[in-house]
C-alpha cells in the first residue's frame, strides 16, 4: 500500500490501482488482503487529495472493488472525516 500513500507520478498510481482491480476479478479475497494493509484509509486519502480526476476516478473504482468484504465496509465506516 506504500505506492498508495507516495506515488512517484500519477500515472504509477492509476496502473497501482488497476493492477489491484484485476486482481480483485481473479481474487474474491483481495478485498480483505487490501483492507489488512490499511487500503481502504489509504484509497480515501488518494479520493481525497487527487488533483486529477482520472486518478479520482481510479481510486473510487478500486475502492468500490475492495468495499466487497464486511471487514473492508468497517474499516470504511471507521475512517475519520
């Protein structure tokens, strides 16, 4: 989750996120795997702090394919405003 939290350039964040997409297609536990390394905190804060709305864009869909678990859905509730 390291390269979600310091990104070198955007366009390393979108394919870190869309590899995590494609694995979550081959993987129904990836979601848990991701929630486990903090991914959900991490995901919201690129939602968050993005400039651009692709990354934006990326980051909601990467969190919409992790948000499939009950733990990922707690640890989204928990996540501080």
């Amino acid at each position: 989750m390291n390269i979600l939290e310091e990104p070198s350039t955007d366009i390393e964040l979108v394919k870190t996120m869309s590899s995590i997409n494609s694995l979550g297609l081959e993987s129904i536990h990836l979601g848990s795997l991701v929630t486990k390394c903090n991914g959900v905190r991490s995901l919201l804060t690129v939602c968050i702090e993005a400039v651009s709305s692709t990354v934006r864009s990326a980051a909601l869909r990467t969190l919409a394919m992790v948000c499939c678990s009950s733990d990922s859905i707690r640890q989204f509730e928990k996540v501080p405003n």
